[in-house]
C-alpha cells in the first residue's frame, strides 16, 4: 500500500514553558496525498511555518506524530526526499549559481542507497514514470528553462531577488525531491515576479510531479497553486478546514480571470476570517 | 567604487591634500629638530642614515619580519584549528572560550620577558611573542564567523541530512572568511609589534630592528632610532598590502555583495 505523502496525526508543538508558553500547533491532523501541491494559509502566529518545519525535520513535534512517506522526516531528509525552499533565497553568495544548483547534488551522496530503502519508492517512481528517467537532471537545462540560463556564471548578488528565488527553487528540484516544502518563498517579491514564479514552479511541479507543501499568506497564489488549501489559526495553531480546489489545470495567468477561482478566494477569506472573528477556546 | 578612483586622481581636491599635510608635517619636523636637536634630529640626518647603512637596514628588517611572519603563520594555523574545535565541541567551547576572551584582554607583553628568560636570546621568544599577540584575535573572530551561517541557508542543507564536514567545508569556513580577514587585518600590525616588543624586552638580542632601536637610543643616536622605525612602518604597510591582495582575490564574492547593499 502507498503511504501518504505528508502524514501529521494529533500533533502538538509548544514553545516555552510555564506561563509563557505558547502553543504553536494544537491537535493538528493532516493528509498530503503524493503528488499533490497543498497549501497552509493563515496569519502570523498561526503555525504554518513550524508545520513546515515538523515536516521538513528540523523541529521535532512535542507529541503526536509526523511521517514522509511512512518514516519519521529525520529519515526523509536522510535519504534526500526532503527539498527546503525558505522564505530568503538563502544561496551561498560565495558560489555561481551554477554551483549553487549542483552542490547539494554532492552533499549526503550515501542519500541514494537509503532512498531505495524507503518502502514505496517503486510506486513513487512509477509515479513519474516519464520524467527523464531517474538519473540526476541537467542542472544548465533546468536553470535555462526557468529564464537563468545567461546568469549560470553569475554570482547570487549580481541577479535581482526574483532570479536568485528562481534558482534556489531549481535548487530545490535539483534533489528530484519526493516532497518539496516551500516557506513563504515569493513573499518578498512584486506581485509580477511572483506570479511569473507560480507560472514556473507549475511548470517544474507538473513534470516532476512532486508532492508540494506551499507555506502562504497570499489567497489567490493559494488558490492557483493548490489542489488543497488547507486553511489555519492562531492561539493556539491549529487548522480550521482543508479546502479542495477543483479548478482545472494547468492554470495559466488567465486562471485570475475565471470566475470560479474568485469564489474560491471568497470562500477562503470568509474563513480565514471567521476563524479569526472566534478564537477556538482548546 | 573602485573602479572610479583612478580618474579622480586627476583632481587636485583628491591628490592634494596627502601631500599638504605631509608638507605641514616636515616643516614642523625641521623646525623641532632646529630648536630641539637632542629630541629631533633633522630629517636629512636620518636620510643619511638610512642610505648610508641600507643593507644593516635591511638586514635586521629581514630578521624582524621573519619573526613577525613565522608568529603571525603558527598563531593563525593554531587559532583556526582550535576555532574549529570550538565551533564544532560545545564542551571546547565551553572550556576555552572564556579563557580566550580574558587572555585577549590581557596585556601579553608582560608574558615577554618571562619568555626571554625561558627561551633565551634566539628567535624563539620572538616567535612565541608575536604568535601569541596574534593568537587570540583570530581565534575569537573566526570562531564566531563559523557560527555567523545565516539560519535559512542552514536549514537548506540540514534538511539534505549534510553531514558536519560537509556543513563546516561547504558553509562555515566560507561564512567565517570574512571574519578571517578582519582579524588578520587586526593582527597583521600587532605581528610586527609583537617582534618588537619582543627584541627590546631581550636586551641583549643580535639582531632586528627592536635590538637596533634600543641600542641607538642608549647611545643617543637618535637619527637610528628614526631610522629603525621608519623601515618599521615601511615593513607594516608591505604586509597589510599582502593581507588586502589575498582578501580582494579571496571574496571577490564579499565585496560584490558589499557593493550591492550600498
């Protein structure tokens, strides 16, 4: 049987302790089937980074449990399931970005043989059955197909934010990551860049089909990129409801246009803020 | 930046005021030396001095240096192995660090003369001197420069599972490099001070411009004595462009990000 991509049970994360604690994500259950691109939304202090951060394995959770594709996400990120995309492009200025895009292709090189281990790997490839076999992608390719292809030479902080966004999410894509989680990665830009930018991650996301877990406080990139949006709230974090969109791909630019996608963003706000309105007493 | 200074030297506003002040500066020499001839000696006496006795000049330059050098290398080698350790085993840093920031504030040249009579006249309570004048400011910034990763970046490639060497090749010691050269910076004067200090405090040594500086100023020939420090100061300047060479080729990618922020 195939294991769910993300799988979170009754999880519980708090920081601080006594009084001062805070509870950053209470009793949160959540479902990511493989493949799909699911989207936490909500407003500051509602937990949907430290979710992202559970999954990615760099926080443990205080109970309850979180799984990537059946195992604990230290073993995820061991056997490089795992792509991180933070808020900052976070590329190492010292390095081009073509170096920038094939060193974690060098980093953890014992991740292959563990990935095999990993129990459903022949359903996950089969998954993507297609996609340029399973080898390592051409890392000059990819960073051409996303407009960098004059600046692989180039030092990070000679290319303006929404290039070096673009390169860590090739980065990213680079691994072939099972699960790509991506921190608020567009937040910073204009709104151009950034809708130029879900145009390429859907590009890079409907070839690859990896799972994605998208960290937004943005409703329309919400709802383009979602096939779930599940919608958060704060004191304590929790989540509210997960939203299906059932718009059609792929969506393009004129998805902003259709009249659907306005009522889905209709829907979303009016829970965001009536969650917002009554704070849940738990 | 850079690239715009080498036209502006044709402005006298960018030029001038270099050699003003050094003008200034000579005149008041002379008119000290005139009225003052036992604190002073007039510029060209020294000038004399130095023409007339280059390669004894030189030669003790060539001692000094090496001295500096031979401290400032072992202190560098032994501070960033041990930043290392530090950055890597909480219980080092936990043991040497306050050990480190007190001995940096410490004044080393007290230790100097117990080393002289440990070590004796020969090179190496120079060297000793020198490398630990050096010692502790390379430590301490490169040690906070390998904790100086900015977390995002961390998080990428922890969550890659890299291992500590990987972590500590590919992000720390690049991160730390500017730190690096910072201290090396700091240092770099404090290694010829530290060689100095070192030949005045063993009174008796044969050779450097230290021994030479105390020697002539025993006998008052104060011409030496100028003499002697400015080749001192010529010595300091050769290294420091040294250390500015090595950082402009080695973050090439530092100062493009710096310009950038501007």
């Amino acid at each position: 049987m195939q294991a769910a991509a993300i799988e979170l049970d009754s999880v519980r994360k708090v920081y601080g302790a006594g009084a001062a604690a805070t509870v950053a994500l209470n009793d949160v259950r959540l479902t990511i089937e493989p493949g799909r691109i699911a989207t936490l939304i909500g407003p500051s202090g509602c937990g949907k980074s430290t979710l992202l951060r559970l999954v990615a394995g760099l926080e443990p959770a205080d109970a309850g449990s979180v799984r990537v594709h059946g195992v604990a996400p230290e073993e995820a990120c061991a056997a490089k399931l795992i792509g991180f995309v933070p808020q900052t492009p976070a590329l190492l200025p010292w390095l081009s970005v073509l170096k920038n895009v094939t060193l974690p292709q060098k980093i953890n090189s014992g991740a292959a043989k563990r990935r095999e281990r990993i129990g459903d790997l022949a359903e996950r490839t089969r998954a993507r059955a297609g996609v340029g076999g399973g080898g390592v992608p051409d890392m000059r390719e990819l960073l051409r197909k996303v407009g960098l292809g004059d600046a692989v030479d180039k030092l990070p902080s000679q290319l303006s934010g929404g290039m070096q966004q673009r390169a860590a999410i090739v980065r990213a894509f680079g691994l072939r990551p099972d699960v790509l989680l991506m921190d608020e990665p567009f937040s910073a830009l204009d709104e151009f860049t950034r809708e130029s930018l879900q145009d390429q991650l859907l590009d890079l996301w409907s070839e690859e089909s990896t799972t994605v877990l998208f960290v937004t406080h943005n409703i329309a990139e919400a709802v383009r990129l979602s096939d779930t949006v599940v919608v958060m709230a704060p004191s304590p974090g929790r989540i509210v409801e997960s939203v299906d969109i059932g718009l059609p791909r792929p969506r393009d630019q004129r998805v902003f246009e259709e009249r659907g996608f306005h009522d889905y963003e209709d829907l979303i706000r009016e829970k965001l803020y009536s969650a917002w309105r009554s704070p849940d007493a738990a | 930046m850079r690239r715009r200074v080498p036209l502006g030297w044709i402005r006298p506003a960018i030029w001038l005021p270099l050699p003003v002040v050094l003008a200034i500066g000579g005149g008041l020499w002379q008119w000290g030396a005139h009225s003052l001839p036992y604190l002073l000696p007039p510029l060209s006496w020294v000038f004399d001095s130095l023409s007339g006795h280059l390669s004894y000049y030189l030669r003790n330059a060539g001692t000094t240096l090496g001295e500096a050098v031979a401290g400032l290398g072992m202190s560098f080698v032994a501070a960033f192995i041990l930043a290392v350790l530090i950055s890597e085993v909480p219980v080092v840093r936990r043991a040497v660090m306050p050990i480190a920031v007190v001995l940096n504030v410490t004044p080393l040249v007290a230790i100097a003369p117990v080393l002289v009579v440990a070590f004796g006249f020969g090179p190496a309570p120079k060297v000793i001197i020198t490398a630990l004048f050096c010692f502790f400011p390379i430590l301490i910034n490169t040690a906070i420069g390998l904790r100086s990763v900015p977390p995002p970046m961390m998080q990428v490639y922890q969550t890659m599972k890299a291992s500590r060497l990987e972590l500590l090749v590919h992000l720390r010691i690049p991160t730390a490099l500017p730190f690096l050269f910072a201290a090396l910076r700091i240092v770099t004067p404090l290694s010829i001070t530290g060689a100095v200090v070192a030949e005045l405090t063993a009174s008796g040594s044969v050779g450097g411009l230290g021994s030479v500086i105390s020697v002539a100023a025993s006998m008052n020939q104060l011409a030496v004595v100028y003499a002697a420090i400015f080749i001192l100061a010529v010595l300091g300047v050769l290294l420091m462009l040294i250390v500015t060479f090595a950082e402009r080729r080695a973050l090439r990618w530092h100062e493009s990000s710096a310009d950038r922020a501007n």
